[in-house]
C-alpha cells in the first residue's frame, strides 16, 4: 500500500505544480520546462549519488561531491564520463544552482551554460549522441516564460523550486521508480490535456505492459527489445519492469522521426538509470531510412506506430526490392503505411523473437495490397495471434485497436483470435485496462485454445478461405446477452395496456366532457 501512496502523492505534488505554473505557458510547452528540470536534477542526483558511493567505497566515508571545488572535480572528469558518459561540475549540479537561482540575476543564462556544459561533456566520447540535444526543448530564453528577463527567471525559479521539492528520495532506494513516473504521470497528464499533439506517442501504461508481457511470454531474458517507432521511450521500457532491466542483456533499441519525442526518449531512458552504452535510440524515418541494419536480430519488439500515415511507397523504385518488404511482393499503400512497419518488424525479429504490435483495426480486412500482405503473413505462419481490444484505451482516438502478435517459429499452423473489447473498466473520460483484465488476456493467449466467446484458435486453411480476413469479429462469436421472451405472455402484457388505455380515455373523455357542460 504504500507503493500505491508514494505514487498517489507524487502525482498530486506534480499536478499541483502544473497547476500552479502554468499560467500563461500553453500545457503542452510547459511540459518541456518541467520534464528538463526533472532531468536536470535527475542527472545531477543520479551523477552525485553514483560518485558519494565510489569514494565512500574506498574509505572516504565523508566524502559529499556536491560540496567540493570545480578544480578538485576536474581531476575526476575523463573517469565519470567514461562511467556515466556525462558529467556536471558540483557548481553546476541541480541543488547548487537552486540554492543561489533567487539572487542570481543570470539565471537564465546560468542554465543555458549548465545544460550545453553537460552535453559537451560527452563530446568525443561513446555517449555524445546519447547527449547531443537532449535539453533542446527548454528554451530559458523564450518569450512564453515572460516578456523580460526578469519575468522569465521568476518563473524559472518557481520551476526549479517546485521540481526540487518533489519528494523523489534517492532514487536507487525507492519503492517505486519515482523519476521514470513523474516522467510518465506528466507524460499522460499532457497528453490527455492536448488530444492528438500530446497522444498521438502515448501508448497508456497498461497496454504496454500487456505489449511487453505477451512479448517475453516463456522468456526469463532476451537479447534486447526494439521499437521502430519509439515515441517517448514507454513501451520499450516495460521490459525494464517485466524482465528487470539486467534481463535485457543488451539494451533497449529504438527509432524516432519527431525530433522533439526523440530527446523526450533518450531523457527517459536516463530517468529510468539506463545507463548509455545500454540504449540505441536514434532519430529519423524508420521506413525509409532504418538505423539499425547492422544489428543482430532482436527476441522481442513492441511497437504502437503512427495509424495510417502516408509514405513512399511505390512511389519510391527502391522500397520494392528492399529486403524487408520484398518478400510480400507488393508494398503497403502510400496513403496507409500500417503493414510497412509490420514487414519492418517481422524482418528485424530474431527466430525465437516474438513482436506485438497496436494496429487500427482496418488492417485486418481492407482489401488490394493489404490483403496481398496479410497473405503472406498467414500463407507463411507468421501471426501468432491477433486481439481486439476495448474502444477509448488511447489518446486522440476513441477507436477499438487491436493487437497483431508475429513470431517467426510457430508450433501450430493456426492463428489465435482473441476478443477482448468488453474488458475494460471506465476510469475519467477514458476506459481502461485492469489488472485483471490484462491477466485475462494474457492467460488465453498462452494457453491457445478455444473459449466460448472470447478465444479461437483457427487453422490458417480457414483464414485463407475468408479472403485473408483477420478481424476477430470474423472468427469469435459475440455472446447474445438479449433476454429470451415469451411472445404469449408478451401479448397478454401488450392487451392489459390496450384495454386500460382505453379505460383511460373513457375517464379522460368523462372529465371533459363535465368541464365543458359546467
């Protein structure tokens, strides 16, 4: 219980913030100056922490980094980055320069300093591209904070304030991972403020989970996880709390077109103390220009990509002969890019690998090129499995999604049909997945057999000869929850209505008839 309390006051501690900030910051900009100075103090908490207990290993015990001089620090610097892959200056870590931000008529440009001081840091190094840019977005100077120089370091001090008060605890101590979900409670919070500019990379925390578990079902460990259109980093970051994070061997592996959400990745990464040599994420299209040819093939990936957004396509000569989507034989359309990513993933996983992907539910049965996909998919035992899910789970659509699961080794000829759009509970102005419902499903998936209702397991014959359609509806019988009635007793309901009807009327017409001769 008190895990579930830490949570519930981190989150009203966060919304007060929001709250009591924001003023004349729009939402979803605001966002950006809190989730920096959370990352700013991250870093900095993290990078103290890290170097308190080096020293105190070795017999320092009262050794506190952030009260020695920059001089004697510099001395450490080659050493910390090699370890960490960042470093901050003790006058330059989180608590110092809140301590002085009242008086500090700089602030802003103080800030500026610290921040590119800190990517700077990894210049050369093996983590400079995990710290390139990552504190693009918290623009000290811009108008949005104040109209002078003045106004802006007010607010920015009531930033600094409010973030370094949130009771976090040290973060390598606390029952829940404190960071990570003020990340991911601010995250949500926009998102559901902002519809579409703030959901459009928000895949709700439990459908993660569901994504990530149905992804390492029979698994203990995997050699490392993959999205190929990572938004902010929270589904890959499941296998983190699914696994633990030493369970994926080699790291966390994804790619992102939006250079805003790519920062907001690799932030989040560093949030949830991933160290750098541990993450890949890298920036750009996915389709057309993929970042990870030269990786080993990944055992588990887990994606919620864009719905049906237009690209390339045929449009572009080379995309056809491109080993990821040549074997299918014919492209996704240009104005629907779904089943694109689709092939993507089922070319990037590893044999034993298994992939869960969120799909708008169009896929499954819209007809030319897409069915000619969804044939090579069946034709050769690649969906393992394919669950509709509730309407309203996401933000910026109320549409029932589902989720397509591929695995490239497979013992049955035969594909699972889950229906599981009535397992969910209504919480605010969203429906939700429990645990319960989650259980439920994850349950049915690993024991593959028919239940009335609600699974079906069907030979791929079967699917061929629907024309390749592969919406659960087609396959799982809905229960008819219409009550049975008695068509005699019905009748007799309908003729006392009718007769004391009329004995109304007959009274109605007496009263009438009264008033008027009165």
């Amino acid at each position: 219980m008190a895990r579930e309390q830490e949570r519930d006051e981190l989150h009203r501690t966060i919304w007060q913030i929001a709250n009591d900030l924001r003023g004349s910051v729009d939402g979803w900009d605001f966002k950006s100056y809190v989730l920096g100075m959370l990352f700013y103090r991250f870093v900095s908490e993290n990078l103290t922490s890290y170097l308190n207990k080096e020293e105190q290993r070795t017999g320092n015990k009262h050794f506190d980094y952030t009260a020695i001089s920059d001089q004697d620090a510099e001395l450490g610097r080659a050493d910390t980055v090699k370890e960490k892959g960042f470093f901050i200056l003790p006058s330059e870590l989180f608590v110092n320069v809140r301590k002085k931000a009242k008086t500090d008529e700089n602030l802003n440009e103080t800030l500026s300093r610290v921040f590119k001081n800190i990517e700077h840091s990894a210049k050369g190094t093996d983590s400079e591209d995990d710290l390139k840019g990552l504190f693009d977005d918290i623009d000290v100077n811009s108008n949005k904070l104040g109209a002078t120089v003045t106004k802006r370091n007010e607010l920015l001090v009531k930033i600094l304030d409010a973030v370094g008060d949130l009771k976090l605890g040290d973060f390598q101590e606390n029952s829940i991972d404190a960071f990570g979900d003020a990340y991911e409670f601010l995250m949500t919070m926009y998102a559901s403020n902002a519809g579409k500019s703030g959901g459009e990379f928000f895949t709700p925390q439990e459908v993660s989970e569901l994504l990530a578990e149905i992804a390492v079902v029979g698994k203990k460990q995997v050699n490392k996880v993959y999205d190929p259109a990572c938004g902010s980093g929270s589904l890959l970051l499941k296998f983190a709390k699914v696994l633990g994070k030493d369970n994926v061997r080699q790291g966390f592996y994804g790619q992102e077109v939006n250079i805003t959400t790519y920062n907001l990745c690799r932030i989040n990464m560093f949030l949830h103390d991933i160290n750098y040599e541990k993450f890949d994420i890298a920036h750009g299209d996915t389709l057309t220009e993929p970042k990870h040819w030269d990786e080993e093939p990944f055992d588990a990936i887990v994606s919620n990509p864009p719905y049906s957004i237009k690209w390339e396509g045929d449009a572009n000569p080379l995309l056809i002969n491109d080993p990821r989507f040549a074997p299918a034989g014919v492209l996704a359309p240009k104005s629907k890019a779904d089943l694109a990513f689709t092939l993507h993933m089922l070319h990037w996983l590893s044999t034993s690998g298994t992939a869960a992907i969120v799909e708008f539910p169009g896929v499954l049965y819209r007809g030319g090129a897409e069915q000619k996909i969804r044939q090579y998919l069946i034709d050769n035992n690649f969906v393992d499995a394919v669950i509709q899910l509730p309407p309203d789970l996401f933000f910026g659509t109320t549409i029932g999604t589902c989720i397509i699961v591929l695995k490239k080794s497979k013992k049955d000829n035969a594909t699972l049909f889950i229906d599981a759009s009535a397992e969910f509970v209504r919480s605010g102005n969203k429906n939700k997945l429990t645990d319960a419902n989650r259980k439920k499903i994850l349950e049915a998936y690993i024991e593959r057999k028919d239940q009335d209702h609600f699974a079906k397991l069907v030979p791929n014959e079967a699917i061929a000869d629907n024309d390749y359609n592969i919406a659960v509806s087609s396959y799982v019988e809905q229960e008819n929850t219409t009550e049975a009635v008695d068509i005699q007793q019905l009748n007799a309901r309908i003729a006392e209505i009718v007769v004391r009807q009329q004995e109304l009327r007959t009274a109605i017409d007496a009263i009438v008839a009264e008033l008027e001769g009165g």
